[in-house]
C-alpha cells in the first residue's frame, strides 16, 4: 500500500513499507499486545533507532498507518472525475475503493476484518460519515418529499455502519465477489433504502 508524498525521501518511503509489512505480518500470528518495537524492527530488517526515527512508539505508528490509509482513500476520491449524474458519481466512488481495498486485501483483512484495531475502524467510520454525510445533503430537497422521512443523523450512521461492515464481511469471506460487482449490488441496497422500497 503506498502511502507516498511527493517530497519524501524514497529511502523513508521504504523503510515505513518495511516496518508497516512487519506489523502485518505480526498481527497476522500474534495478538497486538505481544508485538513489540524489537519484533517489528527485527521483521523489518531494520534496528531499534531506525523505527524511532519514524515513530514515537507503537500507539503512534498505528495511528500514522490509519492517517496514510485514509489519505490514500482521499486521494483515490479526488481522482474520480465529477460525473453529471450524482447515480455515476456513488457508483465510480464504490467501485474505486472496494478496488483499493481488494488490491490492499492483506492490510485490510488484518486491521479490520481479522483485530478489528480501533483506530482504523474509527478512521475509516469517520470518513464514510463525511462522504454520506455529503451525500445526503446534495439529495435532501429532493427526498423532502418522501412518504418515509428519516432524520438524517440515523440514515448517515446506518449508511457508514453497513458499509464496514459489509466491507469486514467480504474480507473474511475472502472476498468471494469482484470489486465491481459488490459495488453494483451496494448501490442497489442504497437505493432501495433511499426510495424505502417503493422502487
């Protein structure tokens, strides 16, 4: 998974890759708190002071690992062309990041799926609150009318909530469906909702 600027050094680049790849790996044979600076440094191929060089310790490489993850999200998102039909809009943005995360299924399965580690749940929950959050707003005038009404605070949490988990179920089950056709069968879950099943 990269996680890139375009001013950082490649060296550094790889060295977070290296210790990142470590702590996956680590998490996938042993619960968080048996996993120590000393065994990441050691899978990384790497010595104490060079982990310390990046981060201040593990609760701070972990928060940095959620910080990348969901900028590379954002990044993803910003490169989605702006469609004249919000329809082909949410249906380029679910394609993209079930996308993303088939290609990162490792680091996914393990932080969300397999340790369900808060921080990246919360970090990715507070990203699909914006992004529906969003959503909702471009689109209440026109369901203002609707025979069903529902406030927008539960449709936003019920949103982001079925999406995870959705998401943690598809990597669990190895994810037994392509990116594109879960992403199909998601927009037609969201729309049903939306219209309350009167479609």
């Amino acid at each position: 998974m990269s996680t890139s600027s375009p001013r950082t050094d490649p060296r550094v680049i790889r060295t977070r890759q290296l210790i990142r790849d470590a702590f996956i790996d680590l998490l996938e044979e042993t619960e968080l708190e048996k996993i120590t600076v000393n065994r990441i440094a050691e899978r990384a191929t790497i010595n104490r002071v060079t982990f310390y060089l990046h981060y201040r310790d593990i609760p701070d490489m972990m928060e940095r690992i959620a910080d990348d993850m969901i900028q590379e999200i954002r990044a993803i998102l910003r490169d989605i062309p702006k469609q004249s039909r919000s329809g082909d809009a949410d249906w380029s943005t679910l394609i993209k990041i079930l996308e993303h995360i088939a290609a990162n299924a490792k680091f996914y399965t393990v932080l969300l799926a397999s340790k369900s580690i808060p921080v990246f749940t919360d970090r990715l929950m507070k990203l699909m609150v914006e992004l529906i959050t969003s959503r909702a707003e471009k689109r209440d005038a026109a369901l203002a009318n609707s025979a069903i009404a529902v406030p927008t605070d539960i449709a936003i949490w019920y949103g982001s909530s079925a999406f995870i988990g959705t998401i943690v179920c598809w990597l669990r089950s190895g994810m037994p469906y392509t990116p594109h056709y879960l992403a199909k069968q998601l927009s037609l879950l969201f729309r049903l909702h939306q219209t309350g099943g009167s479609e």
